[in-house]
C-alpha cells in the first residue's frame, strides 16, 4: 500500500480524475504494487459513480420542484 501521503479532496469530477492519474503513474512508474492501483482505481470509479447519481438526482429534484 502507498504512504499515508495526503491526497487532495475528491468532491468533484476533475479531483477524482486528478488522483486516478496520480495512481496510474505511480503504478507505471513502478511507485505502487498494480494490485493496489486496481483497488484504488475501482474505488474512484465508485466515487465518481456517486459524484454522477447525485448530481443527477439534484437536477431531477430541480427540475421537478419548477414545474
């Protein structure tokens, strides 16, 4: 597992996709097992996943609240 280096906060998109890279290079450069970037990498998947259905779900509320 990596360090306990602190990652930026991943309230949005661009922060879930700047930490993904961030995992993807050090596992190219050989910084982070592959196994642990797998885990990694799924888990800002979920995370963006969520980030997605919220932001969806606010809309429709929005939406729904207008008309």
């Amino acid at each position: 597992m990596p360090s306990g280096k602190r990652i930026g906060p991943l309230n949005t998109i661009e922060d879930i996709s700047v930490e993904y890279r961030r995992v993807y290079r050090m596992a190219r450069n050989g910084k982070m097992e592959l196994t642990d970037a797998k885990a990694y990498c799924w888990m800002l998947k979920q995370l963006s996943g969520m980030l997605t259905e919220s932001d969806l779900e606010r809309r429709i509320i929005e939406l729904e609240e207008r008309s």
